[in-house]
C-alpha cells in the first residue's frame, strides 16, 4: 500500500514588490507596482497588497493601474536581486529535501515524503521553512500542504499572506466539491464565464460531469478537470524538468474585434513576456503566436530568427506580423498569447521552469 505523499507549496507574498518594500522603507503600507511607467506603455509585473486593493494585478497595463489608483507608484523591477533572494530561498528548501520543482523566483513545490531530517509531518518543516524564511530575508511567504500538487497550491492560496494551510485526505473531498469554479488552479476567467453557463458552479458541480462531456467542451484538459474534481492529481515533483518555452497570454472576458484594442493587447503580453525572459535570464529564437477565436478555433503562427530575440519592442514587431498573415475578417478573439522557444541560454533562480499557459 502506497502512504500519501507529503507535498508543500510554497509562494512568497507579493515576491517583487515586497522586496521592493522591504529594501526601501518609504515605500511600505503604500500602493506599488514593480513595472513600466504608465506613459512608457508599461505593463505590472507584480503588485503590493495595497495595490491589490484597487484590483491592480500582475499582467495589467500601467495606464490602467494608474487610472486605479493615480498615487500609485511604479518602480522598475531588478531581476538580479530577487534572483539572488530565490537562490537564497532554494538553500533553505535544500536543507529539507533534494525534491524541489521550482515554478519561478517566487513559487515552488516540494516533496517531503522522505525529508533529509526524518520529520514525520510535513507541516513541522513548512513552519521551519516559513520561518527560516523570515528570519534570513525578512520576507514571508505563504505555504500550502497536502498529498498533491494540486491540493498543496491550493491550500497556498487560501491564508495570504504570510499563512499557511494543511489539506488532509480526509478533508480533501469536501474541500474540492465546496471550492468555487473560478478558484481552481488552471481555470482561468474565460475558462470559469463557461463553466458558469454550463451550470458548474464549484467542485460538486464539475465533479458531477462526466469525462466525456467535459473533454466535449473543453477538449484535452477536460481529462485534467474530472480528475482535480475528485481531488486527484498524480504529478510528481519534477526537481530536473527541463525548460521548451516560456510564454504568455491573456484571455478577454469580452471578445475583441476592434483592430486597435487587438495591437494593443498584443504590445502589453510581449512586454510581460520580456520580463519573463528577463527573470529566467533566457533567450530563444523562436516566436509562436496563439490565437483563439470567439467560437474557440485555435490557431498557432510562428517564425524563427537567425539569432536570439531581444527586447519586447521586437517581439511585439514579429508578432504582430504573424498577427498580419491571420484573416481577422468578421471574427472576435478571446485570447491571444506569445510564446518563446527554441531556447539559447536559461539560467536557473530557484530553478528551471515550463511555461504553462491557463487551461481554456
């Protein structure tokens, strides 16, 4: 008999900003984003807690963060220090386990089933881990346990920040059938308006659709939603899991059409796909844009430069080229994404990441 494994997530709070605050004092308890400036067509890489109280959120343009919150301030982010916290971050993981799949600077997973000290509660070593944390960068961060990935991410979310929060298999099916629809890791907002309108509300409502009709509406990942709603997830921690792309994309409540607001959107996704690339320090040389459409046909368009892509002024010109040969002509897009792959060169923060794009 295989005994349930011990997952811990752990995510720092508010990563970027909050190094932003903790190094320079005159901007703690204010509204900050670390991001472009609104008149540079900027885009928010993170946000404080207090900018999140006006619904400003990572990905959004700068103008219309500003327009939130006009006191807010913009700061420009500086990769090579929080790649220097994540690296420090991942020491202290290290001290607990070899098993650690890190997601991105501020983000990790970690298989504590069999710990290097022995402990036989994987609730004692995310407290040593929090407060580990704290006491050697002054910075908290938010775990989540349980006995898979999913269930471990989660609990993460659920006691921001500075929390931390268990999921016993016991508890694990009355949590899942009582978690709204929008809350699950990997439905998006696109992803949930449809859920919502099929009658799915939360997890006892998805779980009570069959296989078939879920892959019927929402293809291959529908595989993925039977399982998460019956709290089952067989993903390992993958501490060796090698990098292809690295990417982003935005879904649209509203369809777009105008030609305009669909170049505009465009500019803002490459902006956060340089800051990506940024933050993992890589280069590719491979462009790949993704287009769905209002009635969900989905189509892909891509080039390959002779040498690696730098600077989101270029990746946004490609794009929008391959944007140009793609008959828009009487059709609305839901989502619209830019990946890069074809990799040169990726280092490694807390480790090494895929790119993974929301499930829609």
């Amino acid at each position: 008999m295989n005994l349930p494994r011990k997952i811990i997530h752990v995510d720092m709070d508010s990563f970027y900003a909050s190094v932003e605050q903790r190094d320079y004092p005159c901007y703690r308890g204010k509204a900050l984003v670390v991001g472009g400036e609104p008149h540079q067509r900027g885009v928010v890489v993170a946000a404080s807690y207090e900018a999140r109280k006006f619904g400003i959120h990572s990905a959004m343009p700068s103008r219309i963060a500003y327009q939130k919150c006009p006191s807010l301030i913009f700061v420009p982010p500086r990769f090579e220090v929080y790649r220097a916290i994540s690296a420090q971050i991942n020491v202290i993981f290290k001290r607990y386990t070899d098993i650690v799949e890190p997601v991105a600077f501020d983000e990790a997973y970690l298989d504590v089933t069999q710990n290097k000290l022995g402990l036989p509660y994987a609730i004692t070593i995310a407290k040593l881990i929090k407060t580990a944390i704290l006491t050697e960068t002054n910075l908290t961060a938010t775990a989540g346990v349980s006995f898979n990935k999913f269930l471990a991410k989660m609990a993460s979310g659920i006691n921001k920040p500075n929390g931390l929060t268990v999921i016993l298999p016991e508890h694990a099916q009355d949590f899942v059938e009582a978690l709204p629809i929008e809350k699950f890791h990997g439905i998006g907002e696109v992803t949930a308006t449809k859920m919502h309108n099929l009658g799915i509300r939360n997890g006892l409502d998805l779980k009570q659709q069959s296989v078939a009709d879920l892959v019927q509406h929402f293809g291959k990942v529908g595989h993925f939603y039977y399982k998460i709603a019956r709290a089952e997830d067989e993903r390992i921690v993958e501490p060796n899991r090698i990098r292809k792309s690295i990417g982003a994309e935005t879904s649209f409540i509203e369809n777009l059409s105008e030609p305009e607001l669909i170049i505009h959107e465009l500019e803002a996704i490459a902006q956060t796909l340089q800051h990506r690339l940024e933050s993992h320090q890589a280069l590719g040389r491979t462009i790949t844009l993704k287009v769905k459409f209002g009635d969900y046909q989905q189509i892909t368009r891509c080039k390959t430069m002779l040498t690696s892509i730098r600077g989101a002024n270029l990746i946004f010109v490609v794009a929008k080229e391959l944007l140009a040969v793609i008959d828009l002509e009487n059709r609305s897009i839901r989502l619209l994404g830019i990946s890069i792959s074809n990799l040169d060169r990726v280092a490694e923060p807390m480790g090494i990441q895929l790119n993974l794009f929301e499930y829609s």
